[in-house]
C-alpha cells in the first residue's frame, strides 16, 4: 500500500557514528553531525503511520483499562490512580 508524503520521513544516518536525524521535507545542504562533524549520511524513507507491528506491539504492552474485563487484574481505584497522573 503506497503511503502519502505525510505519512513518511526521511532519516539521514551519520556514517561514522550513528547518530540519525529525520527530515519531513528533503536534508538541508552541507549537514554535519553535531556528534563527531562527519559530514557522510546514509539516507532513506520510514513511514511514520502505524502498521501491523506497531498494533501488535501495543495490543501485547498496553495496559488493560476495562475494569470489567476478566483477563486483566485493573481495579476502578487503579484507573482514578492514573487519571491524576
């Protein structure tokens, strides 16, 4: 499925020590790391909107806010704890 303008990045990573640095629109002229000064990037496109890993990941980590649900041990004082947060 091709993914709208909005919906990716691009992501320049530093060849010399790692650091990345992300861009909406295209990588400025003359970019150099803050990190080591190394002015060598290794460029691609990430997506930025959620896809199947990233629902799975927090389907598996969230926590479970239904208090009525059976499988979770969440606790109507539990939900009030987070709320003031």
């Amino acid at each position: 499925m091709a993914r709208t303008p909005e919906e990716r990045v691009l992501v320049a990573v530093c060849e010399e020590c790692g650091r990345e640095y992300f861009f909406q629109e295209g990588m400025p002229d003359g970019l150099a790391c803050d990190r080591c000064g190394n002015q060598v990037f290794r460029t691609f496109e990430a997506d930025t909107a959620p896809d199947e890993v990233d629902e799975e990941f927090r389907e598996e980590t969230e926590r479970d806010l239904a208090p009525d649900d059976p499988e979770g041990d969440v606790v109507d004082g539990d939900i009030r704890d987070l709320k003031r947060i």
